[in-house]
C-alpha cells in the first residue's frame, strides 16, 4: 500500500506529488545577468511517472494553465538558496549541464522554505524510498 510521502506534513499535496511548493518563476536576463520575475502564481512539484522523476512548474489558474516539465535523473539535481539575493530566491541546478532554473516562493511562510527545499532535494537525490521507510517507523513507533 502506496503512502503519501511527508505525510505528517500540513500542506496538501496534488495527486501524484512527491514534494511541492508555492513558487513563481523567474527569468535569467542575458544582458544583465539579473533575474527577473515572472507574475504569475504557481506550483512547483516532482512526480513519479513511467519509473521517472519529473520536476514540474504549473501555473495556479484556472482554465488552460501554463506548464513547463522536465525529466531529471536522481541525483542530477539540486535546489538551493541563492545567496546574492534578499528575497526568497532559488535556484535548481543541474550536475549534468549548466542549466539554471529560478524560482521565488509565494508560500506564506519563510520559516518553512528550508523544510521544503530539504524535502525537495531528498526526492530529487532519489531518497523518497528511505523517507517513506522512515516515516512508517515513525507511525509504528506512535502506535507502540
């Protein structure tokens, strides 16, 4: 029987969701190099789909909402703060490449962003498994 993963977590996740967070986009000037944001609200979350992990940024709309997915490998990815920044900006790097994607959280609460990106980065290093197996240790040991 197949559990939410981070269940004992207050924030609903969509069907299918791994991990997930409020997040707006941001967009990498060529020129500047400075970000510039994206005013759309929306949705960043990773899925299992097939055997593979897809990262996944949705637009939080109604109607045709905008998504942009990509396929990562565990392991090739990462999310972490960007420093330079005062606002709560982060950046998903790629091992395999130098691709860089920026996003900014819209969730009410600062003092959760590092859970998050925590819970984030052990999905994407392909830990999920050990998470769940934690997890249900964790409900057993309640109940003893």
């Amino acid at each position: 029987m197949a559990t939410p993963l981070f269940s004992q977590s207050t924030r609903k996740l969509a069907p299918g969701s791994l991990v997930e967070f409020k997040a707006g986009r941001l967009f990498r000037d060529g020129e500047t190099n400075w970000v510039v944001p994206d005013t759309k609200r929306g949705v960043c979350y990773v899925k299992r789909d097939d055997g593979l992990l897809r990262f996944v940024w949705k637009e939080r709309t109604r109607g045709n909402a905008e998504v942009d997915e990509l396929i990562v490998f565990p392991g090739d990815v990462h999310l972490e703060r960007v420093k330079q920044s005062s606002g709560r900006v982060y950046v998903l790097k790629f091992k395999s490449s130098k691709q860089r994607l920026f996003f900014w959280m819209q969730g009410a609460e600062e003092e959760e962003d590092s859970d998050v990106i925590h819970e984030m980065n052990v999905v994407l290093s392909g830990g999920e498994e050990d998470m769940e197996e934690e997890e249900e240790e964790e409900l057993k040991a309640h109940r003893d």
